[in-house]
C-alpha cells in the first residue's frame, strides 16, 4: 500500500498536505518535549469521517522527510473518537510498517508489537491532539484485516484497493 509522510520521526512541527495548494504547510508546533514517535502520513486516494485521507503512523528503522513515498504494510489500526468544539468523529489511525524496514520486518500484525510500545502508540495519539484543543478517547484494536477493511471503505476509487 502507498503511503505519503507528512511528519517525519522526530519532528516537533506537524505537517499536512493541502489539496488546494498541492503543497504541505506547517500546520502546528507540539510543544516543548513532545514529538512524533514515528513518521506520519496519509494513505492517498481515501477519505475519513473527518473529510481527509485516513492518517497512518509508519515504522520503521529512520525518518523520511515530508512528502516521501512509501510502500507499507497495514499492521493493525487503533480506533477513536475525537470531540473538538462540542462534535465527535471517527478519527482511526492505521498503523503500517515500511516495506523496507529491517528493525520492523517481523511485525504482522499490531498484537506483535511490545506492549509498552503500543501503550506509547496510543499515548501519543491521544496528546498530540489536545495542542489543538481535541479531545480524543480510545475504542479499541484491530489487526491487519480490520485497518485493509478501513481502507477499502474509505478508498475514493473502489477498485484500486
């Protein structure tokens, strides 16, 4: 599956991809302290609740940059609820390994991950969102076919998943 990083590992600023510009723009700055636990993208040619293509979080061994393509595998996907100003979504989050991940290359599933890793996962995506004033709850896990479901429901071209 193709995916585009928006945020690198590491980085304090967060980007995101404008359909209108085609460009990425700097969309905030994480606080002193925090920062993405791994690269951040974007599966193309899909559409979530939320209006903007499902967000995954990809591992792998080192950061990308903004705008690299990547071919990944779908591991598992965390499922939320975000409430921002009083309206609650959907806001899931896939969660992929790079292709060519050497560190990452025997994960298959997201239950093959430590568990202290997850917990950090999770940690993370439901923090990082409160910089904007974001509320978001945890629902539950799912596995590979769970997130390939996901996706093939949010695909704006039914055929190409």
């Amino acid at each position: 599956m193709e995916v585009i990083i928006e945020t690198p590992k590491g980085s304090r600023n967060k980007f995101k991809y404008e359909p209108k510009t085609q460009k990425l723009k700097l969309s905030k700055v994480l606080p002193q302290g925090m920062i993405f636990p791994y690269d951040f993208g974007y599966v193309p040619s899909t559409k979530g609740e939320d209006g903007d293509p499902l967000d995954i979080l990809v591992l792998m061994d080192e950061p990308t940059f903004p705008g690299c393509l990547l071919e990944c595998r779908l591991i598992g996907i965390v499922e939320a609820e975000q409430t921002e100003e009083g309206e609650t979504q959907r806001n899931d989050r896939l969660i992929g390994v790079a292709q060519q991940s050497l560190v990452y290359s025997d994960i298959r599933k997201i239950g093959d991950l430590n568990p202290i890793i997850l917990k950090q996962i999770e940690a993370f995506l439901l923090n990082y969102p409160r910089v904007e004033g974001r509320e978001v709850k945890l629902l539950g896990r799912k596995g590979p076919d769970g997130a390939l479901k996901l996706v093939r429901a949010a695909s704006i071209h039914k055929h190409a998943v």
